[in-house]
C-alpha cells in the first residue's frame, strides 16, 4: 500500500485497526489481548509484517518490544520516536493504545513515500505491555526502554494462573541475552497519540488534544474502625459505627474534591465492611482513595486537608481512623517546545483544539524522563473506553494521524 495521499494516510489507520481487531476477538465482545499470549505474540508478528511491506526495517528488543525504522541520512544520532501499546484489558476496545501504533506506522510510511529518507532516523514501537491485565504491574515495555524494569526481574512476577512473566515471555521467543538489550538512550524526541479516555473533547465539538501534563497519582488506603454490635438492639446515639463514619468521610472528599476544582480528582473505588453482615453495626471498614493532579503540591496539600477531615469525623463519632499510601507516582509535564509545535500545527490545519491534562496514565510519562515527550488526544465517542463500545470517526482518526505526520515531519526532516 502506498501512502502518498491524505486519504490514504487516512483509510489505512481504519484498517489496519480492523486487521488487528482479530487478533485475540473476544465472544464477550472487544479484544483481549494480554502480554506473552498467543494472540499478542500474533498482532506483533503481524504488525512487523506490515512494516516491513511498508518499507522499514523491523525488529525486535529482548522483551519484545517492536520498531519499525527509517533510518535517516545523519547516521547513528538520536531517534524521533512515536507509537504505543497493543496490549489490552479483558474485552477492552479496538482503539485504546492500537491507534497509537496504527497511526504511527501511517505517518512513518507516508513521509517516506512523500518525502523519501529522513534527516533524523525515525522509528514507530508496538510496546508490549502498558495496561497490567495479565501480571500485576504496568508499562513493561517502555519501562525496560527507560530503565524502570530489567529483563531478569519477571522470574517473580506471575499471572493468576501460577506463569511467571520471565516463562511467558521465553515462550514467546523473548528473554534471550543474543537479543537487543531494551534500554534506549538514544531518543531525541517522543510523541504518543492515543484516544482521549473521556468526554472533554467530544463535549466540546475538539478534535485534538494536546496535552500539558499527565496527571501524578496517590493512592491510599483508609481503614476506619469502631465497635460491630448487634443492629437490633444497640441505640443509636450509643453506635459506633464503622461504616456509617466512613461514608460522612467519603462524601467530604467528594465535596473538598469539588471544591478544590479541575483539574483534581478524587475517587473512592473499593471498599470492604467487615463483618459484612446484614444485622451486625460494621466494626471496621477499609476504602481506597485515589487522588490525582498535574501538580505535586496541589496533591499533597489536598490530602492533607482531607486526611485531617477524616480523623476529626473520626473523633466525632469515637471512630479511629488510619491512612496508609500505597502508590505514589509524581506528575509528568510534556515538553513545551513539542507542545507549541503542536498547537502552531493544530493552527495551521485550522483543527480546533484544547491543551488539556491528561488523567490517566501512560507510557509517555515513562519517556518523559529520559527525553523530551509530547502526547496527542482525539476524541472518545461518549467519553467510553476500556470497552467494545469505545469508539473514534475515521475522520477523528485522520486529523490526529495527520497532526503527528506533520511533528515528525519537522523533527526528521527539517531539523539537523
């Protein structure tokens, strides 16, 4: 397939996500497609099989991360880089990280079909894990590429099924010391294009994204604990109620979150009474709270003030209350520079726009540092994703494929 027009550059995107549809089509509905199964190892093999037809030059690293390269006139310098993940969740959509790759390998097949080689070596990766669905943990591929993850360490990390990481892949062909080792400390510059994940884009008739930061994350655990008694016979004004002290906390995280504005967000997600049990007063409850900015500090002195909230509820109520964190990853700003190209080609295209957080995480963030890093949104139909429903126009597809074709463009090819 030849990509010398806009059209195709735009008809290609469509398919090709179709073509890897198949690869792990669940009965539910959607893909699943998990690291080291048979049907991600499958969508990669395929996908350096369209590369190559395209005219790249394909391989593989050791964990199976894919590139396809357009080696530029400079030699061996810094790379431009762009793609994203295939993996996905259980049933999850066609688009969510596959648009990303798609849309890469579009751009890179177009500017050499338009342009021929470029100044700067380009090269689009398929990474090979970013979502956690099978092992518990996340961005394996570009965390090997920026040295968060070694190779070696999946020997104790396992599937709910008892397969270690470090098995499957060397099912898959992977692991192998003769392989390109992972780590990357050649990349001048990488852009991600994804869906956006949410409403935003689509409530306000935009077609791109660019985005200014993805947000940082903290996550805790609240336990809150009181006195199980009887349901029956204990008075109220006499109760000390676990879970009844633990909803007054819930609702005033909501309202501090509200209060607080965008671009924070606060959520409870899980939470376990205990003893569980219809006439029996909760003695103890535990709740996650997941809080999220594009700003540390704002972060952090909105927990405070909400943890401090729930130990005086607590103490109102003869309830004590603890707070354990579990998770803490720091935001991740995306380069400015990369950022104002962005916006003066959104501009030039007369494509309306927003510059916007991004609020959940991806492999950008990884890259983010160890080179600059740019992240591009299209819109997601009703905000839906991590489902067969989820859904992006060919149109929509289009204007971002042809906005990161026209960045790598200037970082390839007019640039020294």
């Amino acid at each position: 397939m030849t990509m010398a027009s806009k059209s195709q550059l735009a008809s290609f995107v469509p398919k090709l996500l179709e073509e890897l549809s198949q690869f792990g089509a669940d009965p539910r509905g959607g893909v699943t497609r998990l690291l080291y199964t048979a049907e991600w190892l499958e969508a990669q093999q395929y996908l350096a099989q369209q590369m190559q037809e395209l005219g790249m030059d394909v391989y593989f690293d050791r964990v199976g991360n894919l590139f396809g390269r357009l080696q530029g006139t400079s030699g061996e310098g810094p790379v431009v880089m762009t793609g994203s993940h295939i993996d996905t969740v259980q049933s999850g959509g066609f688009y969510d990280g596959a648009y990303g790759v798609a849309a890469g390998v579009a751009a890179l097949a177009h500017l050499k079909e338009t342009y021929g080689q470029p100044v700067k070596t380009l090269e689009v990766v398929s990474l090979c894990e970013e979502e956690g669905s099978r092992f518990p943990l996340t961005y394996w591929g570009s965390g090997n590429m920026t040295g968060l993850y070694d190779s070696e360490q999946g020997a104790e990390c396992y599937d709910a099924a008892g397969i270690s990481l470090q098995a499957a892949m060397h099912a898959c062909g992977f692991g192998k010391a003769e392989q390109r080792a992972p780590r990357r400390s050649d990349i001048a510059a990488f852009v991600e294009l994804h869906i956006e994940q949410g409403p935003v884009l689509e409530q306000q008739q935009l077609s791109v994204g660019i985005v200014e930061a993805i947000v940082g994350q903290h996550r805790y655990t609240v336990t809150v604990g009181g006195t199980a008694n009887h349901a029956g016979t204990t008075p109220m004004p006499l109760r000390r109620d676990a879970l009844a002290g633990a909803a007054a906390m819930i609702v005033q995280l909501e309202t501090e979150a509200i209060l607080t504005g965008s671009p924070l967000v606060a959520t409870v997600g899980k939470l376990t009474t205990t003893p569980n049990t219809p006439n029996v007063i909760p003695g103890s409850v535990s709740f996650t709270v997941d809080v999220r900015h594009i700003d540390e500090t704002a972060i952090r002195e909105f927990c405070q003030t909400v943890f401090q909230q729930f130990q005086e509820i607590a103490g109102e109520r003869g309830l004590y209350v603890t707070v354990e964190q579990w998770m803490e990853a720091a935001p991740a700003p995306m380069d400015g520079q990369l950022r104002a190209r962005l916006s003066h080609i959104a501009e030039r295209m007369s494509l309306p726009y927003t510059v916007m957080p991004s609020g959940a995480g991806h492999d950008a963030q990884l890259l983010s540092g160890v080179c600059p890093t740019a992240m591009l949104f299209v819109p997601s139909h009703g905000g839906i994703s991590h489902s067969p429903e989820e859904y992006t126009s060919p149109d929509q597809l289009a204007a971002g494929t042809t906005m990161l074709s026209a960045l790598l463009y200037e970082l390839a090819y007019e640039e020294k």
